[in-house]
C-alpha cells in the first residue's frame, strides 16, 4: 500500500493542495477545544488519573489527525486521523466502565468484547458497508455503545446518564452530517463535514465531563468499600 496515495472524498476537497478544505482543517480545533476543557476541569476538580489524562491526550490528537487528513489528504494522514478516533472510543468506554459503573478490569474487557462481537454479527446481516453510508460504519458502534451505557446508567440511576444520553444523541445526529456530505455536494457545495467535527468536539467534551465530573477513580472506590 502505497501510503502516499492521494484521497479525495469529502464534497469541499476541489483539488490536491494543501489549504483544498479549509473549513474542515481548521474545524478541528474543537477537539482540541474539548481537550483543553477536560484538562482544565480533571485539574479544577482533582480528578485526573492516568486513563483520564490519556484520554484527554487523545481527544487533541483526534484533532491534530484529523487538520492532517484534511490537509495533506493521504493515506498516512488517513491512518492519523481514523487511529486516535478508534482508541478514543476504546479507552473512553474502558474509562467509563471503571469510572462510572464501578466494573473490575475483566469485567469491562469481557463486556467490550461482548459488544464488539455483537457490533461485528450486527454488520454481517445489515448492509452497513454500502457505499451511501460514506464510511461511518466504522464509527456507528460508538453510538450504540453510548446509548448503553446511557441506558445502564439511567437505570442506576447515575447523575451521569443525561450527559452520556446527550453524547450519544449529538453523535447521531453528527454521523448523519458526515454519512451525506457528499450527497450534498450539488446542493452545500461546502459540505455537510463541518457539522461532524463541530458536533463530535461537544460529543468529546461530554463524554470527559461524565468521568471526570460524575466518575470516580477506582482506587478511591476500592477505599470507599
């Protein structure tokens, strides 16, 4: 694979250059905007720790993967901006499940492990790989995972199942933005991509406001019992 290769795919991107999608590169300051936020308030609050600060660290480097992407528009820069995104949303639900739900360690491997089996069968009988989804299928698990651990949450009652409702419900409706970006090209001439990096730095400052806000550290937890 030639990581060189050249990437046109989003309904901005009129040509090779380096400034072809402004609007989109320069969008991506909302992940970092996020980042900060959560830094700020994990600081304010005394309630970072190592997964928490990572966490923080790689919602900037979503945002720093992301202006390359968009940008240089090449395969290397493809893998920059999809990565962090990937593990943002792996660490995130491993944070939440320590953090939120007070899960042991193989508790909450066993239930990712569950909920990607689950995501993959899921993707085996839908036709989430048809062109019009515009590669989002890559991301529509992260809205499932959300939804439950928003509906988990809810039953438990937690102070932080509206926050993590109102992530999933953000992501939603951003994953729709990003799907029809290029089918809007006759008519948004722009693009619809903007909305997906403008909505997933809210989606990105909620979920860090849920575990630093409404999380506990599991040291502590273990302290409290």
């Amino acid at each position: 694979m030639d990581l060189s290769t050249r990437i046109d795919i989003y309904c901005e991107r009129l040509g090779p250059g380096f400034w072809a999608e402004p609007v989109n590169a320069i969008s991506n300051l909302s992940f970092l905007a996020a980042a900060l936020w959560g830094l700020w308030l994990a600081r304010r609050r005394g309630a970072g720790d190592p997964g928490v600060y990572l966490l923080i660290a790689l919602a900037a480097a979503v945002g720093v993967g992301s202006f390359l992407f968009h940008t240089f528009a090449t395969r290397w820069a493809g893998m920059a901006d999809v990565i962090p995104i990937l593990l943002f949303m792996a660490l995130g639900a491993y944070v939440a499940g320590r953090r939120l739900l007070g899960a042991s360690v193989l508790g909450v491997v066993l239930g990712g492990a569950a909920i990607a089996g689950a995501v993959w069968g899921l993707s085996e009988v839908l036709p989430l790989r048809l062109p019009y989804w515009n590669g989002s299928s890559r991301y529509a698990p992260a809205v499932l995972i959300l939804a439950g651990f928003a509906a988990v949450l809810a039953v438990r009652r937690h102070p932080a199942a509206a926050t993590v409702a109102a992530a999933a419900g953000t992501l939603l409706v951003s994953l729709v933005f990003r799907t029809i970006d290029a089918r809007a090209c006759a008519d948004f001439p722009l693009g619809t991509h903007v909305f997906w990096h403008l909505l997933n730095g809210v989606v990105f400052a909620l979920v860090l406001k849920a575990v630093i806000v409404h999380g506990r550290r599991p040291a502590a937890r273990s302290a409290a019992q």
